[in-house]
C-alpha cells in the first residue's frame, strides 16, 4: 500500500518500509510520529478513501543538508556580501501506512510475482537469445612496417584534406620577368 502525504510544505509518495528526507520536525532519533496529513492512498491501481488514515514514521536521524553558499557582488563599487546556510532535515523510516506494515505488504508484493511466474511457465517456453558474434580485429595496413621494422611516419593514417598548390604564391621565374 502507498500513500502521498504532505509535510513540510512538499509532497511525499510512501510505502512502508521507505526513507524519506523532510523538512526539520521536532523529535530525537528513534522517536516515532504519525503523519495525519493523507492527501491520497491506494494499494497498486485500486484507491482508497484518505478519512481518518494516517501514515506511522520512525525518526532515523536529524541531519543538515550540504552548505549552499550566497555571494552577493556589485561590481566597480567594493561590494561583496558572503553568507552561507546549512538546511536542517529529519530522515525519516515509514513503519506502516493505514495500519499495514512492511512486512504485510512485502508479502503481498512475493505473491503478486509468484502468480505471474507460474501464469508464465503454462504458456510456451521463453524464447532463447541468439549468441552475439565476436567483433573481429581491424586489419592492420600490410604496408605498415619497411624492412628495416620502423613504421613510416603516416602508417595507418588517412589524408583528411588534400594541399592544393594553386593557392600558393607563383614562382618567381626569369623568363615571366622579361615578358612583362
């Protein structure tokens, strides 16, 4: 069974069983409390009415959240204002929603697959996956390596634009000199 309860001014979808991290309430570690405020509640697809249910919890801990630093910075005028701020939390372990404990619902929860299991072995047997193939090795260039065992310097490389010398500056030749 699930619950969405409200807390804190957020939203939470419990199920017993769950830790959940909300605002700070008033507690020590290990006291339990009761969340009245059920917003909705519902076990799979089916609802069910919220009047007068209640989600148990167990305070696990109250811890601070990672510190989020303010800067605060006018420039060409010497400003800067520095602040940090660490938010307080209390982690909570949902015990039961409406009555119902982790241990009933996981219960319920094995059975749910077990029926599926044996709806599934009746029928025709699974269908078996076919073996992938082994990727094979790129060939090497046969080229790669003159007969004294060095590699030339573009061994296995490929021209990724070509030189063009039409753009280059002419040649300074004597006999173009004299015809102009």
């Amino acid at each position: 069974m699930f619950a969405i309860v409200r807390t804190g001014g957020k939203q939470y979808r419990v199920a017993p069983g769950d830790k959940i991290v909300v605002e700070k309430l008033d507690g020590n570690a290990g006291d339990s409390i009761t969340l009245s405020d059920v917003l909705l509640a519902g076990d799979g697809s089916d609802l069910k009415d919220t009047g007068g249910l209640t989600v148990a919890a167990e305070i696990v801990a109250q811890a601070k959240a990672d510190k989020v630093v303010i800067f605060k910075k006018r420039r060409r005028h010497n400003y800067r204002r520095k602040k940090g701020h660490r938010q307080q939390h209390t982690i909570l372990r949902i015990v039961s929603v409406g009555g119902q404990t982790a241990q009933q619902s996981s219960s319920t929860a094995s059975a749910a697959p077990a029926q599926a299991d044996a709806s599934a072995t009746d029928g025709a047997a699974p269908k078996a996956k076919a073996p992938r193939k082994a990727k094979s090795p790129s060939p090497a260039p046969e080229d790669a390596v003159s007969a004294e065992g060095v590699a030339p310097a573009d061994a296995g490389t490929e021209a990724t634009h070509e030189v063009s010398t039409s753009d280059a500056a002419p040649a300074n030749n004597s006999s173009e000199g004299q015809q102009a």
